[in-house]
C-alpha cells in the first residue's frame, strides 16, 4: 500500500473532500426538483451518484474540474493496483476510506460512478460515441462496414448483402 501513499494520497483525499462535499450539499426536499437535469440518464447506482455528482457540479460551476479529478483518480487506480485493492476490500473500515461513497459501503462502485459520469458529460459536451467495423477489424464482414453511432445501426457489409442475396433467392425459388 505504500506504492500510492505521499502525494498520491494527498489527491486522493482531496478527491473524496471534493466528493463528499458536492455530495452533501445537495438539495432535498422541495430544492431538489430544481436540481440540474443531465442530458442523458445513466441507470443503476453508479447513474444515480453520477447524476448526483453532475447536478452539484453543475451548479458550482465546476464540471470540468469534477471530471479532471475523477479522471486523475482513476488513473490513480489503475496506475497502482494497491490503492485499487485498497478501495475494493470489504475488510478495511470505512472510516479508514472516508469519502462519501465509502459512508454508505459502496466505495467498490466508483470505477462504475467515474465511468457513468464520463457518459454523462459526453453527452453534456453534444458528443456521440461512434464503432466502425471493417473486414480489416472483423474479416466475417468480408467487405464494407458497420456503422454504429449512438444507438443507430448500418450494416454496408458484404457478407450482410450476400446473405439478404441468398435469403431472396431462397424465397423465390
């Protein structure tokens, strides 16, 4: 555990201070209606503290600063699989932890947090995530390509329009 002590350490604890302050001084009640919507919904936990995480930022005026951070801190873990094993031990107190995450056991789920915050502000900054597939990467496509943008679909392949050549003649016949 000594690989991510000194510095290292100091900015993870001024990453979960972050946290744990954008997290706390969330509103509730009737002001939590007038929370910052995101642009696109993110499911299950992680979406929820992503969610979380993007309103209080946005309202600080800090989301750029917020996702710089939570970048670092994930290079951090994945840069030092003792920090990594440190965040994901169930035996160690979460008072050792101290973040917000950690205050509700679910310190395991800021990778998922991190990267559903990425998606987030992608979508935030009007980006769209976009595959192609060519026989280059793929050679069952034998020719052409697949397009997949967002959550839109186009197969140019020829192994795709051999097999509608081969089910149209089988039809006929």
């Amino acid at each position: 555990m000594a690989a991510w002590r000194g510095l290292s350490w100091l900015r993870v604890n001024h990453l979960t201070s972050s946290m744990r302050y954008l997290s706390t001084t969330l509103p509730t009640g009737a002001a939590a209606q007038q929370s910052v919507k995101a642009p696109v919904q993110v499911f299950g936990l992680e979406g929820r503290y992503a969610h979380a995480l993007f309103s209080a930022a946005s309202k600080k005026t800090s989301l750029e600063k917020v996702e710089g951070e939570l970048k670092d801190f994930q290079k951090l873990m994945q840069d030092s699989p003792a920090l990594a094993g440190f965040i994901n031990n169930p035996t160690i107190r979460k008072q050792q932890k101290q973040s917000a995450l950690a205050e509700n056991n679910r310190l395991t789920k800021v990778s998922g947090v991190i990267k559903a915050f990425g998606t987030i502000m992608s979508a935030y900054r009007g980006e769209v995530n976009c595959v192609v597939t060519t026989a280059k990467t793929d050679p069952a496509l034998i020719g052409g390509m697949i397009v997949s943008i967002g959550d839109k679909y186009i197969d140019m392949s020829t192994a795709t329009k051999i097999k509608k050549i081969v089910q149209s003649m089988e039809q006929g016949l």
